[in-house]
C-alpha cells in the first residue's frame, strides 16, 4: 500500500460504528467518482462518502425470525430427507416403484399446502412439517434408480439415468 492510500485509509476513524450506521469499506486512491476516465474527475476518499444508515430498512414479511431459527426451519426438510433416502429403494423394490412416488408425491404435496398453517402457528409445527416433507420427497430418487433398473435395458441405463437425474 502507497503512502496517499494509507493517508486515505486512515480516514476511516472518523465514522461511527454504533447503532445501525455501517462503516464504508476502505477506498484506494485510484477509484474515481462519476464519468471514469473522464477530464476533471477527482479520487474519491472514505471522509468525502456519508456513512450508510441502515435504519430505514423495512422487514418484508409477517414473520421477524433471527437467522438462527430460520437456518434451522430451511435445514429441516433435509433432517427427513436423508433418512428416506438410506432405505428408500428397499421399499420401491418391496411396494413397487409407482406407488412409492406417488405417495410420497401427494404427501408432499399435502404438506406443502400446510406451511402457512404450521409457520402461523408454531415454529416447532414448522419445523416437524417440514421434516415430513422431507421424509415424503427423500424417496423419490432411490425410487427412480429401482424404477430405471426395472424399467430399461441394461445397455440403456446409464444414459437414462443421466438423463433422469439431470
């Protein structure tokens, strides 16, 4: 870093990092403000550039969950995913390959028009819905590979199974 940078850096002290104002990045001499290039354009420095103000940001939506709870409620779905998927095809192979899928199909699709029921309720009602969705939907692709092992000549497997699973 060049002297004039380091002389730019520093005068990113003068900003406030308290409540919600958020300090701008450091900015190296060279950037240049509108019409780059352009005769007369002057180095833009951090103590020329307001601090941003984050307090007009509006919530978008009814529901005000931290990024912990929600990490939890998107992560659920695979909580159930991965356990159909571990004996998934055992039961296409048991029940039959159609069945299976549309069970877990319908079911999905059943619970899928229950998310507004379950997020207006309870986060815990969230949660369990969609494990189940998952649990419904974790059958689908052993169930497609049971199918396609059943269902297509051996010299034409591979390349359905591409195709299916693309």
């Amino acid at each position: 870093m060049d002297a004039e940078a380091r002389g730019n850096a520093s005068g990113l002290g003068n900003f406030t990092t308290s409540g919600t104002v958020c300090p701008l990045p450091w900015f190296p001499s060279d950037i240049v403000g509108p019409g780059a290039g352009a005769a007369g354009d002057q180095p833009v420095n951090a103590s020329d550039v307001p601090p941003i103000d984050l307090s007009d940001e509006k919530l978008d939506g009814p529901f005000v969950w931290r990024q912990s709870t929600q990490t939890v409620i998107m992560s659920s779905f695979f909580m159930g995913y991965i356990w159909t998927q571990l004996f998934g095809g055992r039961i296409a192979e048991h029940f039959g390959g159609k069945e299976v899928i549309a069970c877990g199909m319908i079911s999905a699709a059943i619970l899928h028009f229950l998310i507004p029921f379950a997020a207006g309720t309870s986060i815990n009602l969230l949660i369990a819905q969609r494990i189940l969705s998952g649990l419904s939907l974790g059958f689908i692709v052993p169930t497609a590979n049971v199918m396609i092992s059943k269902w297509c000549p051996p010299a034409e497997r591979s390349m359905m199974n591409a195709v299916v699973h693309s």
